[in-house]
C-alpha cells in the first residue's frame, strides 16, 4: 500500500498549442528583420517602414496602386506618370 496517492487526474497537454495571436497578422522583413504589422505593411504600398525593403506584391495590387496613382493625376490634371511630389 503506497502512502502517497494521486487523487488529481494529471492535466493532459494539447498536441497543438493554441496561439492568441492570428495567422498572417504580423509580417517580417527579411531586410533588417523587424516584425512589422501587416496593415502598416499595406499602408504603405508593401515597403518596410524602417529599412525600405520592397515586399513582393501581386499583380492585382500593382494594378491598384497604378489605378490610383492615375486617378491622382487626373484629379490634379497633370499628365501621367508624373511623379508626385
Ligand atoms: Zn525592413
């Protein structure tokens, strides 16, 4: 007869540890590897606020922010491909 008995039943550990922070919130750059926000990433046309490192960005992306950019121009009645200063 043992003197010390286990009266708990021991708490069983996950397989999988769940993460607080979602997937794909937080970005980092290969450049100077600082964690950067994703939507400051997107505010800022997918380049590194600290080091300037360019992200890859998808053709859809490209085609908005040239779409804008043009919208820009006209607004101010310059011709395209000005750049903005
Ligand atoms: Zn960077």
């Amino acid at each position: 007869m043992a003197w010390f008995k286990k009266t708990r039943k021991p708490i069983a550990s996950t397989a999988e540890k769940s993460s607080r922070v979602p997937e794909g919130l937080w970005i980092k750059c290969p450049g100077c590897t600082q964690i950067i926000y994703n939507k400051d990433l997107d505010k800022n046309q997918q380049v590194c606020p600290k080091c300037a490192h360019h992200f890859r960005i998808s053709a859809a992306d490209r085609l908005r922010i040239a779409v804008r950019r043009r919208s820009v121009d006209r607004a101010l009645s310059r011709p395209p491909g000005q750049t903005i200063r």
